[in-house]
C-alpha cells in the first residue's frame, strides 16, 4: 500500500504520475489547429468559428499587440464576459509573448484601479458597456491601449480606444516569436482576495495551467474523446475554474466551446437544446437554476454526459437529483486560485464518498498539518490545514513576496483551508480559516467588505459573515453597531456597499446590534456570528 492512500482507488487506465509537455499554451493552440483546423472550435451568438479561423485571428490578435509595443512579459487585461474575441484576446496576448490579467467585470472602478496599477497593465481588452469605467480611471493607471469589443451592435468611438475587429484587421499574419519557458514564465495574473483586504494576483505559469488541463484529461481519460466532445461554457472565464475547465480544456481536446456571457435559465436551457453540450462545468447554483425549472426534461439535458462541480460545496441531494433527472454523472472538485485551479475530484472511476471533495488527481500530492506550525502531519480522521504539492501550485504572488513566503514553503502551499483525511485519501473541507465567503461560486473576503463599511460615517464596527443560502450557496451578512447618535437603515448600507464593491461582494443583509462578540482580546468573532446565523436558519 502506498503512503498516498488516494493512488491504491486509480485503476491501472489513469496514470498516477502525468508528463506535462515543453510547451506553451498558445504552442497547444498551434498544436490543435494543425490537427482538427476545420473543426469548430468557438460557437457564440450564432457564429461559429473553426480552429483554423481562430488560429488567424490570434495571430492577428498578437501581430496586433505587437505593432503597440507589447513585449515578453508585459501585462495584458481582459474585463469581457464569455465571448469569441475573450478567447481571441487570451491566446493572442499569450502568442505576443503577454501577460494576462483576468478582471472581473463586474468590478467597480476603484477595484479595477487597484489592479490596473499592482498588475502594471499598460492594455485592456473592455466591453462596449464597461468602457466607461475604464476612460474614468484610465489617467489613475499606465493603460496605453483599449481595445473596445462590440457584444450587441458595432458603435464607434471618438475616443482614445481601438475596435477590436478595427485591430485585428490592423495586425499582419505573422508574429514575432517569442521564446518562452513554459516551467518558468507566468502566463496568467489571476486576481484573489486576501484576509488583509488587497487583492493578490497569483502567478500561473504556462506550465502550470498545462499540466493542471492534463491532470484533469487524465483523471477523466475514459470518459473524454479528443474531436468530438461539446463544452457548453457559462462559467466566467475570467474566474480560474472557468478558464481552465472551460477554455483552455476545451481546445486540448480540440472540442467545440459553446458560450454563452451570463447564466440566464431560459438561454441554457435553448442553448442546450439545440447545441447538445455532451460537458457541462458549473457551480450548484446553476445546477438548481436546471433543476427547479418546470420544464427541465423538454431541453434533453440528456446530451450531457459529465458535469464539473467546483467553486463551492455541492449538495448531496441536489447531485443525486440532477443525476437522476439527466443521467450525467457530476463530478464535484475542489481547487484554488493558487492551483490553476484543480487539485481534487470525486472521480467517476470510484466511490464518490458524501461530504468529500474527492482524490487528489495526478501528481497530486497532500497532507493535513498542525494549523500552529504546519510542520507537524496530522493522524487520518484528525482536523488541520490542507497543505498541497503539484505541478499546477502557483509560482507565487505577484510582486508581494511575503505573502508568497507564507504561502509557498519547500514547493508545498498552505492552503488555509481546513480539513481532514480518511483511511483511503478523500478529502473532506470543514472550515476555511480564511474566513471567506462563497457565494454563486464568487469568493468573497470579509475584510475588504468590512472595510467599506467602515467607510460609512454611521458605522461604529461592522463584521461580515457567510449565511446559509438555497440557491447562492452562502450570501453576505453585515452586523453593525452604530455610532453614538448615527442612525441609517439596511437599505442605505447596502447601497452604500454596492458604491464601492461588485454586487457580489455586497451584503445582501444587515443586522444592527448593540455589540459584537469578541474574544478575550477583543477580537470580533466572525465565526461566532456565522454560526449563530446558520443554527437560526437551520430551526426555520
């Protein structure tokens, strides 16, 4: 029996160790168009697009980029939703030999300033409808270029901003090659919140995000055919899951990556209808979206064959439903921003154990240590941090390296996730130290909401928590307690709260107290508050 319990559950068809190849995502790319070049390879919107005419638009794309002085190592943002030219932008900026930084659009402009200036991004790839957030903060940052994309209808701009089709059809057909190390070379700036408040980008090199694309094939080998598979995308790609399970699994297998930009139940459901997705990767808040629809079972959500579950806790029973009702297996995941983003699966090969995220997938390594020290291993059944060790752990965080000296010793991250083992290796999450919240999939970090509480001239203290939800999984809970005299409502708080954060991160419920639970040392208790919230709902 081996020390990593997880490996004696692989049967001999999934490797236990995987060879993540020399190569760089757009070299993937290339790879792929020479082999399935008239595939398709984007459908959005009624246009489809084949590998071989997605190929020249990145190169277009990149030539682009170039003709702007975007060199090596430059970064590079993207703030569209799901869409062609969010794939176009991403391989081409890679092919120039860019940086990606991934902004949410949802984002606010003081957000969107914080990372335009800690990510040095001197390009921006924006929405027609966004545009305006970044023409206000646009003399706050370094953006040289903006490159506007028209969703809805093509609209010229008398401004400092190119067309995204005007700038394809500015590029050559060729690119400058750019020599890139895969193993050493960051290909993606993907933004995470933090307990501190700031948020960190976390460095992903080309070679993580490729070997994280072939753990998961390896994990799912059996079930994935290369040509013929059909992923239906709603999942942002902006956020890591969707860019890997998404986009970046999706031309591996030289699939057809069906998008579409917001997850609105009647669109699915149409687009599953006439697109028969056999791949689905989702969060449970879509999964009840499908579920509780009348007519769910006229949309032949039969064409799907396997469903990725990450991003938050997936119910027992709403699994068991969905698969009951469809017939495709889901398999639930757990990853970070830090891991590009999949460590864990509840494979389909094995027992899928209630309550647990599963195995580690290849070349996957964990342990759960004392959460003092972290040096100390933790017996099997006991509760500590989950530490992990793989090809696709992140090579750190951007230009904060305390921040990466705490979370990355010898090669291991520290998750600050808390969680235990059992005696074949599955994994179980009891708690995030973090204290961060999940909700629809999104994470949420208490601080930086709390910091915008304070911000309000009433608020004396503020604590946020995560509250039990049916259908966002948990949703923000402010406590207050007010200044002596002040007086405001819950209606003035959360609008002051979605000034300053995406509606997301707002709390959707305030509660005014007299005093908040503190420790001994006065530190407020989040944890306390949480739980109190959560037995109260569980008695209704």
């Amino acid at each position: 029996m081996s020390d990593k319990l997880w490996l004696d559950v692989y049967p001999q068809n999934v490797k236990q160790q995987i060879d993540v190849p020399h190569q760089s995502l757009p070299q993937m790319l290339l790879e792929k168009i020479e082999k399935y070049e008239q595939h398709i390879a984007l459908s959005f919107q009624g246009q489809e697009i084949t590998y071989e005419q997605l190929g020249a638009m990145v190169t277009a794309f990149a030539s682009g980029l170039q003709g702007e002085g975007v060199q090596k190592g430059d970064r590079a943002a993207i703030m569209l939703p799901n869409s062609s030219q969010y794939v176009i932008a991403y391989y081409g900026i890679l092919l120039a030999g860019g940086i990606v930084t991934q902004i949410n659009p949802m984002l606010t402009e003081r957000e969107l300033t914080y990372i335009l200036n800690d990510s040095g991004a001197e390009t921006i790839v924006v929405q027609d409808d966004l545009y305006h957030k970044v023409k206000a903060v646009q003399n706050q940052t370094k953006l040289k270029n903006v490159i506007v994309v028209n969703l809805l209808a093509r609209v010229t701009y008398n401004e400092p901003a190119y067309m995204f089709d005007d700038f394809l059809d500015r590029g050559a057909h060729q690119v400058s090659q750019v020599a890139i190390d895969p193993a050493e070379d960051v290909a993606v700036l993907q933004y995470t919140g933090g307990t501190t408040g700031r948020s960190k980008g976390v460095m992903l090199t080309h070679n993580n995000l490729m070997a994280n694309i072939i753990q998961i094939y390896e994990i799912f080998n059996e079930e994935l055919s290369f040509g013929r598979e059909r992923v239906l995308t709603v999942i942002p790609l902006f956020h890591v899951y969707g860019m890997t399970n998404g986009m970046n699994l999706a031309i591996f297998l030289g699939a057809t990556n069906i998008m579409l930009p917001r997850f609105e139940l009647q669109d699915v459901l149409e687009t599953i209808k006439q697109s028969k997705p056999t791949m689905f990767p989702g969060v449970p808040t879509m999964y009840i979206g499908l579920l509780t629809h009348p007519e769910a079972d006229k949309y032949g959500l039969d064409s799907i064959r396997i469903c990725n579950s990450g991003s938050a806790p997936m119910p027992v029973e709403l699994m068991k439903e969905f698969e009951q009702k469809t017939g495709a297996m889901i398999a639930e995941g757990y990853g970070l921003s830090e891991t590009a983003p999949t460590t864990h699966v509840n494979p389909l090969f094995a027992e899928r154990k209630t309550g647990s995220v599963g195995i580690g997938l290849p070349s996957t390594d964990y342990k759960i240590v004392d959460t003092n020290t972290g040096q100390k291993i933790i017996n099997h059944g006991d509760t500590g941090e989950i530490i992990i060790y793989g090809p696709q752990v992140m090579k750190g965080y951007w230009n904060k390296p305390k921040e990466t000296q705490q979370a990355l010793r010898d090669g291991w991250l520290y998750t600050g996730n808390i969680g235990h083992m059992d005696e074949e290796g599955y994994l179980y999450i009891v708690d995030r130290k973090k204290d961060m919240i999940i909700a629809s999939g999104y994470n949420v970090y208490p601080r930086e909401v709390e910091e915008v509480l304070y911000e309000h001239s009433a608020v004396l203290e503020a604590a946020v928590v995560g509250v039990v939800d049916d259908y966002r999984g948990e949703t923000v809970k402010a406590f207050i307690v007010l200044r002596e005299g002040e007086s405001t409502n819950e209606q003035e708080i959360i609008a002051h709260s979605r000034k300053y954060l995406a509606a997301y991160k707002a709390p959707h419920y305030v509660e005014f107290r007299e005093e908040l639970p503190k420790s001994n040392v006065g530190k407020t208790l989040r944890r306390s508050l949480r739980d109190e919230q959560n037995q109260s709902l569980a008695k209704k």
